[in-house]
C-alpha cells in the first residue's frame, strides 16, 4: 500500500510539472499578456516563499514574509503580466545558476565534490580511489552541463522567437538532465570494473536522512 502511494504521488508530480509546462508554453506562444501567465511566473516563487516561511523558527516571521510576497506580488501584477516572458527565463536560469553553483563550489580546494560525497553516502564509507576520481570528474561534468543550459536558454531566448526557447525550456530540459544520467550511468559501466550499487535516487534519499540526523 506504501509503495503505491508513492507511486502515485511521483505519477502526480509528473503530471502537475507536465500540465504547468504545457501552460507555460502555451502562454509563451500566446504573444499576449494574460492573468494566467502573471500567476504562472508568480508560482514557483510562491512555493520558494511558503516553505521558506513554514521553515522559520517563528511563525510571526513566517507569516509577515507571507503577507509581503502577496502584497508585493498584487501591486506589481501589471508589471508582471508584461513581462511573464522575461520572469520564467529568469526562473529558468536562476534554477539552474543554483545547480551549478550547488556543484561548483563543492571543486574548490579543501571540499569534497559533491558526487563523491552522494556516493560516499550510498556506499556508507570511503570511496576506492579510482571511483573517488571518477565521482570527482562527474561533478564536473554536471558544472558543465549546467553551464552549458544556461548559455543555450540564454542564446535562444535573445536571439530567436519566443516560441523556440520555451520548447527548449519547457519540454527538453527535463529530458535532457534525464538523458545526462543516462549517459553518465553508461560510462560508469565502461570506467569501473566493478560498478558501484545505487543510483541517483539513492544519492538523494541518504543525502535527506544525513541531513535530518543532524
């Protein structure tokens, strides 16, 4: 019963990212401004703001940052509404400036790579050398990618029609992050003689229980 629940609730995220792209992507093409579109570019910001708020120790706090995004969000709703374009590609690549931050500052000297740390936690313990430096390049290639996305959404989103860059942004990017651990996995094989168990799952479900442990 536990796990169909689960599956149901990963089958519903899907479906809610599918259905909210397909929105987005329809506002884009549009060429008009529109309520929808306002609240759209206002709900990723939303769900950022609420969790922030139910996070905080004092609720008092929580709510007076609440009241301010709303407040905040209905004074500037013209302003929003002419220029949703220009707010989801912001949302897109500060996403994904995150990510690469999140990846990079892990390669600075004195830190441990973030992939070598999501492996250490699926193993429980020290890596081999040899997947320590395989885990090492892989952190790399993520700061890549993440680059990579920034700078194409970018070019597409200055430099051709509207309509292109949502496409890319709304109904490839996923499939392309898809694909990168696709790949990786597959070169992983043909690197390491003796593939390590786990997957990124895996990774993401021991790196939440270090954290609440602490």
């Amino acid at each position: 019963m536990l796990k169909a629940l689960k599956i149901m609730r990963g089958i519903g995220i899907v479906l809610v990212i599918v259905i909210y792209a397909a929105l987005v992507h329809h506002v884009n093409t549009s060429g008009q401004s529109s309520m929808l579109g306002a609240l759209l570019a206002l709900a990723p910001l939303l769900i950022i703001t609420l969790s922030f708020a139910l996070s905080v120790t004092s609720k008092l706090l929580g709510f007076g940052l609440l009241l301010f995004f709303l407040i905040a969000s209905w004074l500037a709703l013209p302003l929003i509404q002419q220029h949703t374009a220009s707010i989801f590609w912001l949302l897109d690549i500060g996403l994904m400036l995150i990510l690469l931050l999140t990846f990079s500052r892990t390669l600075l000297p004195g830190r441990k790579a973030l992939c070598v740390h999501f492996a250490e936690l699926i193993h429980g313990g020290t890596l081999p050398l040899v997947h320590e430096r395989y885990a090492y390049k892989v952190t790399i290639a993520w700061v890549i990618f993440f680059a990579m996305m920034i700078l194409v959404s970018s070019l597409l989103y200055f430099l051709t029609p509207l309509t292109n860059w949502s496409f890319f942004v709304n109904f490839l990017t996923l499939p392309l992050v898809a694909l990168m651990f696709i790949v990786e996995f597959m070169v992983r094989r043909q690197v390491l003689s003796d593939l390590p168990k786990g997957n990124v799952l895996d990774a993401v479900r021991a790196y939440l229980d270090s954290k609440s442990t602490h």
